[in-house]
C-alpha cells in the first residue's frame, strides 16, 4: 500500500491529540461523578473525532488507506470493551471512589499511548526485518484468542502482580485515599496514595492489552502513521467507553468469543502472508471485523433478553 505521510502530518496528529486531552481533562477537573448521559455525549464526540478523521484519510489517500484505519479502529475500539471489564474490577478491588476513576482512566490512557506508540514502531520494524516474525506474532495472536475463548472471569488480583507488588515494595505507600491526590507528604516523608497504586495497577494490566491489540492491527498493516492513528482515536474514547458500559458490561456475554476469534483471524493472516497465498485484502478483513461484531453484540443482546424474560423481568414472550 502506497500512502506517503509527511513529518508535518505526524506532528498535526499530535498536536490534535493533546489538545484533545487538554479539553477532556479541563472538562472534569473538579472531580464529578460522571453520570451515563454525560459519558454517553463525550462517546458520541470521540467516536465521530475517529470516524472524521477516517474521512480525511480517504479524501486524502484513497480507499485503500481508510479501509486500514477503519478496520484497525473498529478492532481496538471492540477489544477496549474487555479492557473496560478488567478496570472496572480494578475499581472494585480498590474501592476506588466515582468522582476519581476519571482521573486515573486519563492518566492511564496517557499511559496507554505511550506504551502502544513504542510496540507500533517495534512490531512493524520486526515483520518488516524478521521473515519468521509474522508466524510467531500470527501464533501469539491465535493462543491469545483461544485463551480468551476459553477463560472465565479474568484473574485481576493486584497482589499478584509483578508491577504493583515491586511498586508498593520500592516506593513508600499510603493505604488510603488523600483526596484526588496521587501522592502526599506524612512524617516529613513523601508517600504514593492508594490512588497511584490504582493507576499502576491500570497501567500494568494495560500493556498486556497494549501488545495484544497492537499485534493484531498489525495484522491488518503495518503502516505505522495508521496503526498508530487507529489506536489513539479509539483509545482515547476508552474513559467515555468505560462510564457507559461500566454497568451493562455483563448484557454482552458472547462478545469475548467474538473478539477471540478476531485475534484468532489476525495471527492467521500474518501467518498467511509468509505462505504463497500472500495478504488477505483489507476489503475481507473490514468485513470480517463487522460481520463478527456484529453477531456477537447481537448474540448477547439476545441472550440477555431471553434470561430477563425466563426471570420474568422482561417482556412476555411475543411482546415487541
């Protein structure tokens, strides 16, 4: 695929991005509870911030290009609904109070486009030098998507977890909320609040999900100015996304079979594109994407229906 960016682009994208964060984080800069209309209005405008700029892209570079972006970002935007799962038992186990999870979700996400920023630039370079590198990265994908086939509830106990036990054994660490505050001076001694262990927490879980998604845009290109495009406009949405499905999140029961098996369809197209039989079109993948989407949100939907009505808290059976 031929789609030149120039440096200029890289740098307008940037700038676009943290004025973006800026206006978000002077929006909620006192800490309110962030209610579901207010979350829903703020998906609404990440989502059309991402699909305008999938517009530019094809006014710009053709179908080609935007075909790219469009099914990278409905990629990661459909496995941030799991990231949305994970932090919002990471709340629960921090007791973390509702006026402060936007602040730690901001400075996760900043987090977040860091770390996907580096393993972007680091994934392509590899399939673009390691011959092998595409069937070792298609292999992790499908191992991926079997592991999350065939898992039940994930296992997000901090304790366990090598970056927050190594934080809380090196760095002093209050157990208790100071406020909106990450860190706070006791004794005459600087000391990381309950808050700040939440954000590691975030941060840690983040870069499993980091590579994961990563990988699999990668499976779909390694353009670097699109894969990253892709994932920032999704991710950037990933605050707004958790405030809305925070508390519907188990109405979509089947979704994770869905994302399974994009994962699975993303390491088998990089492991295809070493064959003979070459790179699947983007046209295929797009359409892949959706469909699977598709069904499993509409599964879901279904099924959690079905379940009201056997409780007799839906509409009898029949009823519109």
């Amino acid at each position: 695929m031929t789609f030149p960016v120039p440096g200029w682009a890289w740098a307008a994208v940037t700038v676009v991005i943290a004025v973006m964060l800026a206006v978000d984080v002077f929006s909620h800069r006192d800490n309110h509870v962030i209610e579901l209309r207010e979350a829903l209005v703020w998906s609404g405008i990440w989502i059309g911030a991402g699909v305008l700029f999938g517009v530019l892209i094809w006014v710009w570079g053709g179908g080609e290009p935007a075909v790219a972006y469009f099914s990278g970002y409905l990629l990661e935007k459909a496995l941030s609904v799991d990231n949305v799962f994970v932090f919002a038992l990471l709340f629960g186990y921090f007791r973390v109070p509702a006026g402060y999870q936007h602040k730690v979700l901001f400075w996760g996400v900043v987090g977040a486009l860091g770390f996907r920023l580096v393993f972007i630039f680091a994934g392509a370079e590899l399939l673009k030098s390691l011959a092998w590198a595409g069937i070792v990265l298609g292999g992790f994908l499908i191992w991926t998507g079997y592991r999350l086939a065939v898992r039940g509830e994930p296992d997000v106990d901090p304790e366990r977890n090598v970056v927050v036990r190594l934080f809380r054994r090196v760095v002093p660490t209050d157990p208790g909320y100071h406020g909106d505050r990450f860190t706070v001076r006791l004794g005459g001694r600087r000391r990381a609040t309950l808050l700040l262990v939440a954000l590691v927490a975030i941060e840690a879980t983040d870069v499993v999900f980091a590579i994961d998604s990563v990988a699999a845009i990668l499976a779909i290109t390694t353009h670097t100015f699109l894969v990253w495009t892709a994932n920032a406009f999704a991710v950037l949405g990933l605050r707004s996304l958790y405030f809305c499905l925070a508390g519907l999140l188990r109405h979509f029961g089947y979704l994770r079979y869905g994302l399974a098996l994009l994962l699975a369809f993303a390491g088998v197209k990089l492991i295809l594109a070493e064959t003979p039989v070459g790179k699947l079109p983007l046209w295929l993948t797009l359409a892949v994407v959706v469909v699977t989407l598709s069904v499993s949100v509409g599964w879901s939907v279904l099924s959690a229906r079905r379940e009201r009505v056997r409780a007799g808290k839906g509409p009898p059976a029949g009823h519109p």
